[in-house]
C-alpha cells in the first residue's frame, strides 16, 4: 500500500474537483478513487489502534 504514482495522484485530484473521464475510463477512475479512499480510511484505523 504505498502512495499513488503521479498519474494515480493526478486521476484523483480531477476526481475530487469533480471531473470525470468518459466511460469505459470513467470506471476505472472511479475504482481507483474508492480504493485510495479505502485506503486512507485503514491508515486512519490503524493509527486509531496504536
């Protein structure tokens, strides 16, 4: 689980403002976002329990 490459990050900053590709991309693009969301979610759970 390490941090997005600078494509990943840059994916999901237009996400976030709101931009969304055009399907099938958008799919992907909306996968990647709910997996770093995941993501950060554990981080924080993690860090709740140590």
């Amino acid at each position: 689980m390490n941090s997005p490459t600078d494509e990943q990050a840059a994916l999901i900053k237009l996400t976030m403002e709101g931009k969304a590709m055009s399907y099938p991309d958008r799919y992907d693009q909306e996968n990647l976002l709910n997996m770093y969301k995941a993501k950060m979610h554990l981080e924080m759970a993690i860090a709740l329990l140590t």
